[in-house]
C-alpha cells in the first residue's frame, strides 16, 4: 500500500509539474500573439499616419503650384494689360480696315445722323470728283501723339497701294487733345489748298472741340473739303475761332522722316506686351 501511493503521489506530481509547463507555454504564446497583434496594430498605425501625412504634403503641395501659376498667370496678365490697353485705341484703328461709309468713330462721340450726313456728303464727292475721304476719331494719341503723322499712318495702312492712295485722304479728330489732321495723297492734295487743310486744322476742329461739340468739329470740316472738292465756294471757318500760327499740314518726306520711330515703338510695345508674359509664365512653371 505504501509503495502504491508512493507511486501515485509522484505521478501526480508530475502531471501537475507537465501541466503547469504546458499552461505556462501556452500562457508565452498567448502573450506572444497579443505582443504581435499589438506590434501589428502599431506598425499598421503608424504606416497610415505616414500616409496621411504624406498625402496632406501631397495636397498642399498641388495647392502651392497651383497658386504659384495663379499668381504667374495674374502677373502676366498685368503685364498685358500695362502695355496693350494704353495703345488699344490705335492698334483698334490700325487693324481694321477702310470703313465703307467713310466714318471710323473709335471715339464713338458721333451721332448717327451725323453719320448718316457725312456719308452722303462723302459718297457725292467721291462720284463726282472720284475722290475718297474718310473721318476717323479717336480719344488719345499715346504711341504717336502727332496728329498728321497718324493719319498718315491710317492713311497707308488702310490704302498701301502707293497708285490707289492718291485719291484717298483721312480727316482725324483727336477728342482729348482737340486736335485734328487732314491727310491725303497726291491726287487729293491738289483739289484741296494747304490753306484749306491748315485752317480745318487750326479753326474747325479745335474750336468745337474744346465746347465738345465732336459732331461739328466733323461736319464742318467735311463741308468745306466737299465744297471744295467740287469747286464751290469755301465757307470758311468759325468766326469765333482764334486761328494758331504755324502749320500741322505736312508733307511725305516730312512723315517719312518719323516712320522707323513710329514703327519701333509700335514693335517694341507689341512685343512686351506679348512676349514679357510667356517668359513669366514659362519662369513660374520650371
């Protein structure tokens, strides 16, 4: 009997040392899962994070090209508007063509019966004396603040046919400065005195333009060209009119004397105005 619970006692105690040993493993592997688990869970943790600081970087990144090339597209847009708008009103009057009821009114300070009277008037000269005259206005002279040499300048650019422009001519009536020019080729000039075209010059438009009377400033300086065209009587100018001494009326040699100036600023200013803002643009872009 002794010896039997001898024996019993020591496998008892070694199911229970075995046990004890298997709960005490199975107890490192469930604290090594959950150290895993939670490794994992910091890992996963952390690299989302990461992601989601990298995209905000990502984000605001965009966000910062984007305003770069908004205020690089803002600037060149400055820049165009410093250089182009100021000369709008002659490049307008440049780049269109003769009108063809002889009246450009860029200045848009005519009527439309005045329109409508010079047209009439202008087309009657025109089938009689075989003639065209055509009236331009404008606000400002900024790239060529002469007068005749601008309507020189209409003059050629509307009619480049050296042959074709010599019965051609421009009245110009400059709003701003009340001041005006008359230009015509060879043809014209000789059905209208230096005089005549001196005293539209210095009389006519001037005199109401300073009233901003830009309808009569028209059409009296078209009435006297036409009647004399055709070989009427001249009306002469306002009496009130205080006549300038000297004379705007010039001549093609003096004209041509200023068209390299003329057409280098015109270049000069065409080329910043286009050129300037793609550099800038390409510049914020790199």
């Amino acid at each position: 009997a002794p010896a039997e619970k001898r024996e019993f006692s020591i496998n008892s105690l070694i199911d229970s040392a075995l046990e004890k040993e298997f709960r005490k493993d199975e107890l490192m592997e469930e604290q090594d899962k959950a150290a895993g688990t939670a490794g994992r869970s910091f890992n996963k943790s952390v690299t989302q994070e990461t992601a989601h600081l990298e995209t905000v970087a990502r984000v605001r990144d965009k966000k910062d090209q984007e305003k770069r090339k908004k205020e690089a597209a803002a600037l060149a847009a400055a820049a165009a508007l410093a250089c182009a708008p100021a000369h709008a009103e002659e490049f307008d009057i440049l780049g269109a063509s003769a009108p063809d009821k002889y009246v450009y009114d860029d200045a848009g300070v005519l009527s439309i019966s005045t329109k409508k009277k010079i047209s009439s008037e202008l087309g009657a000269i025109k089938g009689a004396a075989g003639v065209t005259l055509d009236v331009v206005t404008t606000r400002k002279l900024t790239v060529e603040p002469d007068a005749y040499t601008f309507a020189e300048t209409v003059l050629k650019k509307w009619y480049p046919d050296e042959a074709q422009r010599k019965d051609k001519g421009v009245l110009l009536v400059v709003t701003n400065s009340n001041e005006g020019a008359v230009a015509a080729g060879e043809t014209f000039q000789g059905k209208i005195s230096q005089d005549l075209a001196e005293s539209i010059e210095e009389a006519n438009i001037p005199f109401f333009s300073e009233q901003e009377k830009y309808n009569e400033a028209a059409t009296s300086s078209v009435d006297r060209i036409a009647k004399s065209v055709l070989g009427q009587a001249d009306p002469g100018p306002p009496r009130e009119a205080k006549v300038k001494v000297g004379s705007n009326y010039k001549t093609y040699a003096e004209v041509d004397n200023k068209r390299d100036k003329y057409v280098t600023v015109v270049g000069g200013l065409l080329a910043i105005a286009f050129v300037v803002p793609m550099i800038q643009f390409w510049g914020y872009t790199k």
